[in-house]
C-alpha cells in the first residue's frame, strides 16, 4: 500500500467531516496526526486526529471519511 502524501494539510485549513460537520482548524501535522487548534475546544485543549480519516485535501478544507460525531469521539489528547 503506497503512503499517501498529507503535505498538503497545512495551518488554518477547516476540519469537515463527510456529513459536512466543522470538526476543527489545523493547528498542524504532527507526525501522523493531525493538531487541532484549541480554539475550536470545548475544554481548551490540543486535540488530535489520525491522518487516515483523511479522505481529501482542497485549498480551503480537509475532508474526512468519518461523520461528525465518529470524528469527536476519536479525538486524541
């Protein structure tokens, strides 16, 4: 299985999930996750997310395959 290329995930870009949802904004990439930023936190906090939801990358958003709630509740700290 080829390794995607996620260089494309850059600061600032929105979290949506596949229903639409605003997961989060890209803090940055962290090794294979992804750093939310805390402003987007209901507790102040740095959240991660596995690159591997990842479904696609545009100029104005990452796309996940997970819908919103699957997203929130795979939050990591």
């Amino acid at each position: 299985m080829a390794e995607r290329d996620y260089s494309n995930i850059t600061e600032h870009l929105k979290i949506l999930a596949a229903d639409g949802t605003h997961v989060g904004t890209v803090d940055h990439l962290d090794g294979d996750r992804i750093k939310l930023t805390k402003a987007d936190s209901t507790d102040g906090r740095h959240h991660y997310l596995p690159v591997g939801l990842v479904a696609s990358v545009d100029d104005q958003a990452v796309h996940l395959s997970a819908n919103g709630a699957e997203a929130s509740q795979l939050f990591e700290e």
